[in-house]
C-alpha cells in the first residue's frame, strides 16, 4: 500500500474523496510522477465515478513500476469506464503472472456475463473460491415479480412518479447507455434513468450486497433516487 500524509490518509478512510483529492492534486502540482499520490488520486477518482481521470493516473504509476495493485487498480478503472476490450486485455495479462488473483476472475466474470451468463458463473465460482469472503457468488437475477416488489414498497408519491415513466428491462446496460455522459455510467448499476425512461437491468441486480435481497437493494436504489429528485 502507497504511503502517504496522515491527514490524507484520514480523509481517505473517511472516505471524504474530493476533498482528499484537492489535496492529492495539489500535491501533484509540485510532484506530478509521485506514485503515491497518483495512486490515491486514481483510488478517490474511482470512488467519485471519475473512471477517466483514474486511467490517466493510474496509467503513470503502472509506467513507472510494475506491480499487481496498479495492474488491478486500473483494470477496475477500464472497466468502470466500459472499455471493456481494455479490461479484458488487463485480466487476461494478469492472470498469466497470478492466476490466483479473485479480483482477475471476479472482474471477468461480470464482463462475460453480458454475452454468456452461464459462462460466466465458472468464473464467478473461481472467484468466490479463491476469496470467499469478498466475493461471494452471485444470485439468480431477479423475476419481475421482484422488482414489482420492490416498486410497490415505496412511498405513494414515489410509486405514482414511477407510474409515469416507461420501464424498459435488460439484461446489461448497452454501450450507448453507459456512455451517454461525459463521464461514463457504472457498468454495474441497477439502473439508469434518462428523461422518462427507467432501464432497470437484472442481471446487475444478482450483484447485490451480500446483506440484502434483490428487491431490497433495488428499493433503496430507487429510494435514494426519489429522494434526490425530490430535493431538486
């Protein structure tokens, strides 16, 4: 693990990234090719959805010293971005040099699993194998009944708001819809709203918290998404 100031540090671990990270840039104002301070900017980027800016630090840190957390780091931040051929060409890379690296498998499970599904499951199990208590196996993707479910707990107000919009259900976010921002949407979210339509996407909500259900993971999803709508 990169070392750095221990107020940075702090910020990081609670986990206030963009004020780490007018730090780290002011940092690396001074000492743009620091390692550590690149490689925590990448980390805080990935956690404010900024996959673009991590790839650009994170890729100076990989030029200067090979090593499995940059070589890991930046596959995540490839395939937040949905350069999926990018990522995939790190995993493949990766598991040459550490074939026992779960986030390799992990990472490519869900990258299989836009196309092929049951595919995919052999990888999710070697993941799961290797390292069972940070990726444990997915679910079976919920039915519609479950989503319906989880619609149906929300406020009134909520329920008639999502009465007005057209639901359209997929399997996987398409590239277009990952990439219709500046910065690209989470390939792994449950959902995606654009004007008045909601794409709820079923296979991503089988990667639902080990803690929660399907339905109840969606539901706070679409609560929190209420809730910002309502103080907008």
């Amino acid at each position: 693990m990169e070392q750095i100031p221990e107020e940075l540090f702090l910020l990081i671990s609670e986990e206030k990234y963009e004020a780490a990270l007018v730090k780290l840039e002011a940092q690396l104002d001074h000492e743009p090719k620091n390692r550590s301070y690149l490689y925590w900017a990448g980390f805080c980027y990935l956690q404010i959805h900024n996959p673009l800016a991590a790839i650009h630090a994170l890729s100076i840190c990989l030029e200067q010293e090979k090593s499995l957390e940059y070589h890991t780091s930046l596959m995540i931040a490839y395939f937040d971005s949905a350069q999926f051929g990018q990522a995939l060409s790190f995993i493949q890379t990766g598991l040459q040099e550490y074939p026992n690296e779960a986030q390799y498998w992990r990472y490519l499970a869900y990258i299989t699993a836009r196309k092929d599904r049951a595919q995919a499951d052999e990888f999710f199990h070697k993941a799961q194998q290797l390292s069972p208590q940070e990726y444990p196996l997915p679910s079976t993707p919920p039915n519609l009944s479950t989503i319906e479910r989880a619609i149906s707990w929300l406020p009134n107000a909520g329920k008639e708001w999502i009465e007005l919009l057209d639901i359209q259900y997929e399997d996987n976010p398409s590239l277009d819809l990952l990439h219709v921002e500046a910065f690209p949407h989470h390939p792994l979210l449950p959902f995606i709203l654009l004007e008045n339509t909601l794409y709820i996407f079923t296979n991503n909500l089988s990667y639902h918290p080990p803690n929660q259900s399907p339905e109840s993971y969606l539901f706070a999803q679409l609560l929190d998404l209420w809730n910002h709508i309502q103080q907008q």
